[in-house]
C-alpha cells in the first residue's frame, strides 16, 4: 500500500552464520550467507542527527534505513543496497533510531529506523 516510502532499488539483508569448530571432529564448520530482498527506505542522516553521533562512525559514512517493522534487524546484521549506477555498497546495522506507530492504528503500518554503517 505504501510502496512510495521504499527504496527505488535493491535492499538486501545478509543473514550470517558464523563459522565455528564441530567439537565432535575438530573440524572447522564455514560461515554461511543467505540473502533476502527486503522493502525499505534509504535516507541520508540529518545535520541535527550528526551531533548526537560519534565523530568516528559518522566519519564511516552513515545512513539511516527505515523499514516495516515486520522485517527483523538486528545490531550488527549486514546489509546490501544497490545504489544509483548499479553498484552495489554494503552496511551495518548499528542501532536502532527509533519505532513510528502513528500510523498502524489506522492503516496497519509501522516502521522502525535504523542507524546504518558503511562496511
């Protein structure tokens, strides 16, 4: 229904598994990666936003990512975003910004922000 507030290309969230030592074998397990499309919204973080960041992470390069709240982020989750010129630039989910629920009650929609960094 509100597919204007989406990102016009590709966001992706990569679910990792780390790699591990099989403790009945000694053998080393590798990570493994999974990819799902998720709908969401990309935004550049505001000049008011930066003050309250560390100077250090906003020197990596942060956006903030809003997406329903159906789609499950947590802190450090990676994420894909096709950028403009088809290329491709990968992100952390650092914290969670805030949750807007004024409009669910009306329209079933909510939506959590996410302050993300560049990987």
């Amino acid at each position: 229904m509100f597919t204007q507030f989406n990102y016009p290309r590709t966001i992706t969230k990569v679910s990792v598994t780390e790699g591990y030592t099989n403790q009945s074998t000694g053998a080393w397990v590798p990570e493994i990666t999974s990819e799902t499309e998720i709908q969401a919204h990309v935004a550049d973080v505001t000049l008011k936003e930066r003050q309250y960041l560390d100077p250090g992470v906003v020197e990596a390069g942060v956006r903030k990512l809003i997406c329903d709240s159906s789609v499950s982020l947590m802190v450090g989750d990676r994420v894909k975003i096709t950028e403009e010129g088809d290329s491709v630039t990968e992100w952390l989910v650092n914290s969670k910004m805030s949750e807007s629920n004024l409009m669910d009650q009306y329209v079933d929609v909510s939506r959590i922000t996410y302050l993300i960094v560049k990987r």
